[in-house]
C-alpha cells in the first residue's frame, strides 16, 4: 500500500495470511510512539514478537512489525494497543490535572 494523505498506518508486502505477522508503516511519527506501542503490544500474551525501526533518521516514518500467536490477527492487537495507550494517556492525564489542583507537587524556587 502506498501512503495517501488520509493514509496515517499502511501494511507493508509481506504479511501472513489473515496478518498474523505484518509490518506497519507508521506516517510522520518517531521513535516516541514506536517505543511505546513495542511496550504496549509486548503485554498482548497473543503477541509473539514485536519490534520497530526508524528506517532512515530524515524520515518521518516508524516501521512496526508484529508476529501473532494462535493464528491471531496483528491488525487487532495493533488497533488494541493503540486503545490502550490512549487510555494510558488519558489517565496520566487525569492524575497530573488532579495533582495540580490539589497543589500536591514540590516547587523548587529559584536564588
């Protein structure tokens, strides 16, 4: 599949069958969101393996590969984990607006 400009996450040649082993192309994203979607599969039990890469420094593209389980589908756990981290955002989120209406952080002043 080639990227359009509606096209944010395309599957690279070379995926299985049913995709339970597939390679994402992840548009104009770095390695903050491939690191943490590598973390965030790796809790999937179903998933087998999972890794990605940065093919060239001066593009903005994360290659992310996942390998299945159980004849497992890696566009699930994808969209899953995707899920997931969003939830994992949304809550850290939550609990830093808590914390600073309570004023429960330290300040560091300045001498």
């Amino acid at each position: 599949m080639a990227a359009t400009d509606a096209a944010k996450i395309t599957i690279m040649k070379g995926y299985e069958e049913g995709y339970t082993a597939a390679t994402f192309a992840l548009h104009d994203e770095t390695h903050t969101i491939g690191n943490a979607l590598r973390w965030m599969l790796m809790k999937n039990p179903k998933v087998e393996f999972c890794g990605y890469s940065a093919p060239h420094p001066s593009e903005p593209v994360i290659h992310l590969r996942i390998q299945m389980y159980d004849n497992a589908s890696a566009i699930t756990a994808l969209t899953d984990a995707l899920e997931n981290l969003d939830q994992l955002a949304i809550a850290v989120n939550d609990q830093y607006r808590t914390s600073l209406r309570r004023g429960a952080f330290e300040r560091f002043e300045e001498e």
